[in-house]
C-alpha cells in the first residue's frame, strides 16, 4: 500500500472516527448544558440512547472505508467492527438498566460520561498507535471515576470509587513502562509497522526487553480485567458501588482489556511466529494466570453470600477463562490457529456480556421496591411472586454456569476446544492442563450460580413481599439480555463466523509496500 500524504490521511482517520466523534460531541454538549438547564433524567438518558443508535448507524455505513494501517492511527478493519459494535449494543443495555438510577441534578453529568466511555472503548476497538490506545483508555478510566461518585455519594461508594481512582492509576504507569519498552524495541508507535517489523527481524532479537514490554503490558491490563494478582480491588469496589456501575465494572473494563491485549500483544508477539522465544514465554505467561485467575476466582465464590461479591469473583473466574484464548493466540503465532484462540476470547466476551448484564440487572429490578435485595437468601421466593425475572435471572446463571445450549457453554467449549487444539509439541501438557482445569472449573462455578436458582424457586419467601416497579427500558434491557444468551446458544454461527474474521484481522500483515525506508533502531528492516 502505497503511504498517502499526511493531510489526507489524517482526513480518512477522522472519516473513520465519526462515530466516536458523534458521541463525544453529544457528551460534551450534554454535560456542558447540564450545568445551565435543569431537565428530566429521562430527557438526557434519551439523547444518550439516541446518539448510541445514530453512532450504530454511522459506523455501518462507514464500515468499508479505506485505511492506511501503516500510517493512521486507528484501523477500520473486521476487528474494528466487531468490537465497536458490541460496545453499542451493550452501551444501550446499560443504558436501559440506568436510566433511572440517578437523579435529576446528575442525570447530565452520569449520561455524558456514559456516552464518553463508550467512546473510549470503541477508539480502543481500532486503535493503532501505542499513544492513541492509551488516550482510549484513559476516555473509559477518567469517566468511570465521576460514574462511582456520581449515582450516590454515600461513605461506602466515595471508599469504592478512591480505591478503584489510585489503584486504576497504578496500572496506567504499569501500562505506560510496558508500551515505552516496546516502542524501544522498534522506534515506532503504529502497531502494523510494528508486527512488520517483528516478523522480518524473524523474531524480536532483544527478548528481555521484549519480556519486559510483555509482562508490564500484560500487568497493566491485568487490573482491567480483574485477573490475578491484580484482582483485589474488585469484590470490595462491586459491594461498596450502587449495582448499575457494579454492572458496568463487570463488563466494559473486562471487554476493554482483552480487546487491547489482542491489539497491542499480539501485534507483535504473534508476528515472531509459533515457537519464537518470546511467543512461548507469552503464551506460558498468560496460561499460568488463566488457572490461577479462574481458579481463584471460582473458590473464592463458593463461600459469598453477597450478591455483589460472588458477581465479582464470578467476574474474576471469567476473566481466567478468557486468558485461555490469549495464551492459545500466543501459543499458535500468526499461523491458522491464531483465529481459534481469538475467535473464542471474542464470542465469550459478546456471551459475557449479555449473560452478566442480564444477571445485574435483574438485582437492579428486585431492588426498585422498597425492600433492600443484597444477599443469595435475600432471593429467597422471588420465583413465587416475579416468576418471569427469576426464570430471566436463571437462564443467565445457567449461561454463566457454562449449561448447554445456552451462550456461555459455546463460548467455554470454544476457548477449551482452542487450548486442546493447541496442546501440541513440547508444551503439549501445559495446553491440556489449561484445558482440563477450565472444566474443572467450569464444574465448581456451576455449584455457587445454581445455589443461587434453588434459592430463587425452592426456597420460601423471606420477610415482607418482593415490590419490583418493572419499567419498560430496564425490562427491556433484561430481555434483550436473555434472549441474546439463547440466540448465541441455539444460533452460533454467524456471530462464529464474525469472531472468525475479526481473530484473522488481529494478526493480519497489510501488503507492506511503502515501509521500504521503515527503521530498527536506525537499522533499515530487512
């Protein structure tokens, strides 16, 4: 592809951005008028679900756009698409569970910087410079502080949202070290470039600085997704936030790093090829802390009675189960089997997303009444009065739980069939351990998500009567939740196939020519 002039390709990124550009605009007018007109909640939750609708279509239409991977920022590719669409859909089902869990004076402010973070999750989706992905990052992390504050300003959530303030700027500076260090291996930002080069240098030749590009990275986005050691922050931020924003910790940091570990790692790592150095300490890496994160996070559970709390170790445990399609995306190297580790971390993220949205926001609903909903007993009889959301709060736990054929079974059979399928070689073992202990744990989560279904049919009503005031956006999003963990169940194949051809863009080399004069270190690449 021949390198286009500075001035026009800056003007092609901006075409390609205009949905993100859309939303940040409404957010910006939207939380600048705010502070001048007083309005309904409603008013401003319409406008938000409105301009999430208008970026939906803009980017459909935008979608075949030409791009320079090798000079502008942002990549308009499978991948791109896929992840911007997910956030979409799922920004509009957060948006249904929360329109009415702020009041008026805030609703501008809370709306906006919803608009803002999906904003940040879509540039992340695209993003190909090192700076441009941390600016998208950092669009998501600095609105989920005012969020945690906003809502209530209670002790409990100003306690959740100072923990998850320094602890979300610690992993920055982690995220920051590790992406000097990679631009340091190469002297350049663009991620293409940059898997160019590491694929003609047969392999990045300085691997401990490689290493040390991994593991910071890897650290960095680790606090994202809740995996461990760095998931400590998690069951104490959920309990102390109000259940809307515990909701959207579960999903949009967790969507987000492991769309930016694809984009940023496997830019370079899966380009050394399979076998490589640093392909196979990547992949050990991310194998280890996918049992260990799965692990951890499925017996630690087993002892919560906190609805919040066993949400958030069920997060963590998900997280460990999505590592498996990053260690398998190392582990294969861009060759044919880079898909398979990546299309099954992305059907279980879109899974994820619908199984555990559906699942908060049935908590959201019992807790509409008067009558506080906290624990699994607190559940108790709800089937006998609300038989319908309990049967909607089942089925998402069934799809956590990994039950056929629901949602969340294709996705871990996808990431488990991924890991065997890698289990070849001298690292054989490894793979078919990662395999083997996912279905362990699959078998261990399934216990505390189907105590919580026996609490809800068999168990009798406690105390005074549920008093749920179902409203259509938030019986809507629970719905729409439900009924995306059958259809991806029953009906896999097209989002497969998607998944499929968003894995292939990740590693996918653009043709490379105009990079004749592109330099190592001031060495040109050969």
């Amino acid at each position: 592809m021949t390198a286009l002039p500075p001035l026009e390709s800056a003007i092609q990124t901006l075409r390609i951005l205009l949905p993100e550009l859309l939303l940040l605009v409404v957010a910006t007018v939207m939380m600048t008028a705010g502070a001048f007109v007083r309005l309904p909640r409603k008013v401003w939750s319409r406008t938000s679900a409105i301009a999430l609708i208008l970026a939906g279509l803009v980017l459909l239409l935008i979608r075949n756009e030409v791009y320079d991977p090798y000079q502008g920022v942002f990549v308009n590719d499978a991948m791109s698409l896929y992840a911007r669409l997910l956030f979409i859909v799922a920004g509009l089902i957060v948006l249904g569970l929360a329109h009415d869990q702020v009041d008026d004076a805030r609703a501008a402010e809370f709306f906006g910087c919803l608009l803002v973070i999906n904003a940040g999750a879509m540039l992340v989706s695209g993003a190909n410079e090192l700076v441009f992905l941390f600016v998208g990052l950092e669009l998501v992390s600095i609105p989920t502080y005012l969020l945690l504050y906003l809502p209530r300003r209670t002790a409990t959530t100003q306690e959740a949202a100072t923990k998850y303030f320094f602890l979300s700027i610690f992993s920055s500076g982690l995220l920051l070290f590790g992406m000097a260090y990679l631009y340091g291996l190469t002297g350049v930002s663009n991620l293409k470039s940059l898997a160019f080069l590491s694929a003609t240098m047969s392999g990045i030749p300085q691997i401990p600085f490689g290493l040390i590009a991994l593991i910071f990275i890897m650290a960095g986005l680790g606090f994202r997704v809740a995996a461990v050691p760095f998931h400590f922050y998690a069951p104490d931020v959920y309990e102390g936030s109000p259940a809307i924003m515990a909701a959207l910790l579960a999903w949009v940091p967790k969507g987000l790093g492991f769309v930016a570990i694809l984009r940023t790692l496997v830019a370079f790592i899966s380009a050394t090829g399979a076998g490589s150095a640093i392909s196979d300490k990547a992949a050990l890496l991310a194998g280890i802390l996918a049992v260990i994160t799965m692990t951890l996070g499925n017996t630690v559970a087993l002892a919560q009675n906190n609805l919040k709390r066993l949400l958030a170790y069920s997060s963590i445990a998900h997280a460990g189960y999505l590592m498996i399609g990053v260690a398998v995306t190392f582990r294969n190297g861009a060759s044919g089997g880079v898909a398979l580790g990546a299309e099954g971390l992305l059907f279980y993220l879109a899974a994820y997303a619908a199984m555990t949205l559906g699942a908060f926001g049935v908590i959201i609903a019992v807790n509409s009444g008067d009558r506080a909903v906290e624990t699994v007993d607190d559940m108790a009889g709800l089937a006998q009065s609300h038989r319908g959301l309990a049967l909607q709060m089942a089925i998402c736990l069934f799809s956590l739980a990994g039950i056929p054929p629901l949602a969340g079974f294709v996705g871990k059979f996808e990431l488990f069939a991924a890991a065997w399928s890698a289990s070849k070689g001298e690292d054989a073992g490894l793979f078919q351990l990662i395999a083997l202990a996912g279905a362990i744990n699959s078998a261990i989560g399934a216990y505390y998500y189907l105590r919580l279904v026996v609490v809800m049919f068999l168990r009798p009503l406690r105390g005074k009567p549920f008093s749920v005031r179902m409203t259509l956006p938030t019986g809507a999003a629970v719905l729409a939740c439900t009924l995306l963990t059958i259809i991806l169940g029953l009906a896999a194949s097209p989002m497969l196939t998607a998944t499929h051809e968003a894995a292939v863009a990740v590693s996918t080399l653009p043709d490379p020519t105009g990079l004749e004069n592109l330099t190592v270190g001031g060495d040109p690449a050969k």
